[in-house]
C-alpha cells in the first residue's frame, strides 16, 4: 500500500510541475492542459498521496490557474481539483482565503454560466462555512458583492423554475442548473447564519425562494433538495419587514404561499410504522430534515393575516370530528394525528421540541388553550419542560364550551382529548365498565386511586392543580362513607380522606 501511495504522489508532483513549467515557457496547449488538470481532479479525490495538491502550495497555485480568462475549460477544470481538495480537507479552505483567493471568487461568481455558478458556489460555500474571521465576511459582502451576486443568481433560478413550471416541462431545467441551485442555496444559508441584520440584508431573496417553494414540483420525498435548502434558507429570514411580510401574504391570494408549505409538511409527516421497532425511510427523512420546515411555520404563525392564521390552524390542530377516538390514534390517519405522533414519539429527536413548539404558537402560547386543543397527555411534558404552569381549568372536562366559536358543548376527556360518550362507547364494545356499569364500591376504589394519584403529582411537582376528588367532595358530589380500617401509611391516610360515594 505505502508503495502505491508513493508512486501516486509522485505522479501528483509530476503533473503539478508541468502545469507550473508552462507558465514560464508556455509548451503546453489547451487541451494538453486540460488533460493534466483532469488527471489532477482524478488523483485528488483522495487525499493520500496528493500532498503536492493539498499543500498550500498547490492550492494558492490552482487558484491561480483558475482565474485565468484565457481558457475556461482549464479554469473550471482547476475550480473542480480545488473543490474537492477544500471539502476533503478543511486546512485548505484556510489556504485558500489566506491567499486572498475568495474574494476573486466573490467577483466571479456573478457568471450566469451554471457550471461556474456550482463550483464558485460550492467553493464560497465552504469558504464562508469555515472561516473564522467575521471581518473577511464583511469585507466579502460589502466590497466583493458576494451577497448581491447570491441573491442574483437565485433570481435567475426563480426564473428559470417559473418558466418550466408554467410551461410543464420537465425538460426545462438541466441537473447541472439545479445542481447549481443547491450550492447557492447552501451559501446562502450559511450567510443567513453568520450575518448581522439578516432581514434587511437577505430580505431581498424572499420572494425568489417563495417563487422556487410554488414552482418545484411536489416530490414522493418532499423534503429532499432543492425544496429542503429553500426551507433551510427561508427558516432563517424572519419575515419582520412589510416587503417580506407582502411578499408572504400576496394581496390577490394571501394563503398561496402558505398552502403550499403545509401540502410539504402534510406529505413528509409520516410517523415510523407501529408495527415494527424500525423506523420508515420517510420518517428518518422527517426527524433529519423538517426542523427548517416547522420553524419556518413557527416564524410565519405571528404576522400572519387572520386568513392564513386560520388555515394554519384549521390544517394542524384536530378537528372536533377527530375526538371521536383519542387525539392523535394510531387508527386516524389525518395530519393533526400524524403530528401528535410524531410530537410524543421517542425516536423524532431532532424535530420533538420544535413540533411541540409549532403546536403551542398556534394555540397562542395559552396552555389551556393547547391543552385543550392537543389533550393534556400531548401538552403536559413540553408545559413542564419549559416551565409553564398547567392551570386547574386546563384538565376540566368540558373542553369545547357550547357557546365557544366550533364548540359542540359535549364534554371530553381533558388527558386524551376524546369525546367521553365515545370513550365510554369504546369502554363498553370492549367490555370495560364505565362509571354507570360501576358498583358503589367499585366508584369508591376508582375515587381513592384518583385522590391518591393526584396528591402524589402535587408533592412532587409534576403539577400543581386542584385534586379534582377534593373539588368533588367540596362541591358536594361525594357522600364520606367512614372506613373501617385505617392504614399508617400516608397514602393510604390520603385515600381514607377521599373515600366516598359518587352521587347519582
């Protein structure tokens, strides 16, 4: 093995010094140079044995072939061999910019040639990625136009993906364009992250990225590129300005934009079967790639037009029909159910927190109102992890008020948001007795455990409400029976206090 990666890198020293021979004496014709570089990006596809390549050196020296005018085919040819040694190995990304090499890149990229886009792109990309002087950034942006050449270049893609849209070609867009468009979306994100005033500064590609979110098709995997870098990049320009606001929120149709986003999540919410322990392709793709998703709908939700705020509601939280079986059941299939699966299933660790987010923001940050739209067993965990108190009327059981706009007035169980008269219709068709199948007897034990269970809850700090067993007997609704044998134990002495008779 040693002794082929030295004759690979002697091979490598040789090539680098015929390209470095004919700058002086000029023996080489395009094409003979061409083949070199060629030879070069073969070799330096690994890093073992191309040192004369991957030293600073070699890279100042392929920069320098690559900024040559005269013959772009060895140009880009160059920018490929540089591409892979800066994505192999990030020492000489520092090379690169030490050089003063991205700034000429920043200059270049302005070509509307697709293929020097993806390299520039790519390039840049890593460049800014793994910079670690915020002052070369500023200098990259204000002098070299690097964000004005970023923005212009998702323009034209816009334009290019509105066109083979409208004209339902498939043809109409190359894989060379949109493998173009994936790197300018990967810088552009990458900007996103490290610039300052990021609204004012990259609120200009909006209403370009909008445009690509409508025109790409809807793919089996929604999520995959280009859809999931445009998201990417979206997620993280707040639409805090009336320019990015309008371009949001069109005034001839101010859910367009909107809908499209939720047909993406509708499509890529897809929880890992529950038949088997291994999780579905499509339910990796979820947790690895929808954060950008959800936190772009978490970031809409506030400025939204009522319109589009109740079509975002109307889509994601269950509807009054779906509380005929427990919110989010394995047996219901619609979108709410599928993202309240999601929301409690162990293995979204990436998307979890920030589903449950979502769903809170769209009840308006109320825990009663997120209770009671999600059920107290989906809402409870994220409430405590972030702090929030769970107020008593949050686990009452009438839920949807008659009088409330869509309430029905039948009364549901606050834990899984469903129906009680279907819950106790389910209890019955699987012969488990409910309240009024109970002996007097059989109540009082149910009552003793809830009395119990309550007041350990409280102890420990899980909640802090009222026993509703307590709020019964208060009220009037316990008849106290004496008992006969008392018990030493604390429990025990907190379930004699709770011992009754339900009232008929």
């Amino acid at each position: 093995m040693s002794n082929a990666i030295n004759v690979k890198r002697a091979a490598v020293a040789s090539l680098m010094d015929q390209l470095r021979a004919d700058v002086t004496e000029k023996k080489l014709t395009p094409q003979e140079e061409l083949a070199i570089l060629e030879k070069l990006k073969v070799y330096g596809r690994t890093v073992a044995g191309s040192d004369a390549i991957y030293s600073s050196e070699g890279i100042i020296f392929l920069a320098e072939v690559a900024s040559r005018p005269d013959n772009p085919d060895s140009s880009r040819e160059a920018l490929r061999c540089l591409a892979n040694a800066l994505y192999l190995d990030r020492q000489t990304v520092q090379y690169f910019i030490d050089a003063g090499y991205v700034e000429k890149a920043s200059e270049a990229y302005k070509s509307e040639n697709v293929d020097d886009e993806f390299l520039l792109g790519r390039i840049l990309f890593f460049s800014t990625t793994f910079s670690k002087d915020d002052k070369l950034l500023d200098k990259w942006v204000n002098e070299h136009h690097l964000v004005e050449n970023n923005i212009a270049a998702i323009a034209r893609h816009a334009t290019a993906y509105a066109t083979a849209a409208s004209t339902a070609s498939s043809q109409a867009v190359s894989m060379m364009q949109t493998m173009a468009l994936q790197d300018t979306l990967k810088l552009l994100y990458t900007l996103t992250t490290k610039l300052p005033d990021v609204s004012t500064t990259l609120g200009p590609t909006i209403p370009h990225l909008l445009s690509l979110l409508s025109s790409i098709p809807l793919q089996s995997s929604p999520l995959q590129p280009p859809t999931h870098h445009v998201l990417d990049a979206l997620s993280n320009i707040p639409p805090t300005t009336p320019d990015s606001q309008a371009s949001y929120f069109p005034t001839s149709d101010p859910t367009l934009h909107v809908s499209k986003i939720l047909k993406i999540l509708d499509k890529a919410a897809i929880p890992a079967t529950s038949a088997t322990s291994s999780r579905s392709t499509t339910a990796d793709d979820f947790d690895s790639r929808a954060a950008s998703l959800l936190k772009l709908l978490i970031e809409i939700y506030p400025p939204s037009p009522d319109v589009v705020k109740q079509l975002i509601r109307d889509t994601l939280l269950p509807s009054e029909k779906e509380r005929s079986l427990p919110l989010g059941s394995q047996n219901s299939a619609t979108l709410p159910a599928r993202l309240l699966r999601l929301a409690s299933s162990p293995t979204t660790t990436n998307t979890r927190i920030i589903l449950q987010t979502l769903l809170f923001v769209i009840s308006d940050e109320d825990p009663v109102k997120f209770v009671k739209n999600v059920g107290y067993g989906h809402a409870s965990g994220y409430l405590m992890m972030r702090g929030i108190p769970i107020p008593s009327e949050a686990l009452e059981e009438i839920a949807a008020e008659s009088g409330e706009e869509g309430g029905s007035g039948k009364r549901i169980n606050p834990i899984t948001g469903q129906y009680l008269d279907d819950e106790l219709k389910a209890m019955e068709a699987s012969n488990v007795k409910g309240l009024e199948g109970m002996t007097d007897e059989e109540k009082e034990q149910e009552a003793e455990k809830l009395f119990v269970l309550f007041e350990r809850l409280n102890r420990t700090g899980v909640i802090n409400v009222e026993n509703p067993v307590r709020t019964a007997m208060q009220e009037g609704r316990f008849e106290e029976i004496k008992s006969d044998n008392e018990d030493s134990d604390d429990d025990d002495n907190e379930a004699g206090k709770g011992k009754g008779k339900a009232k008929a």
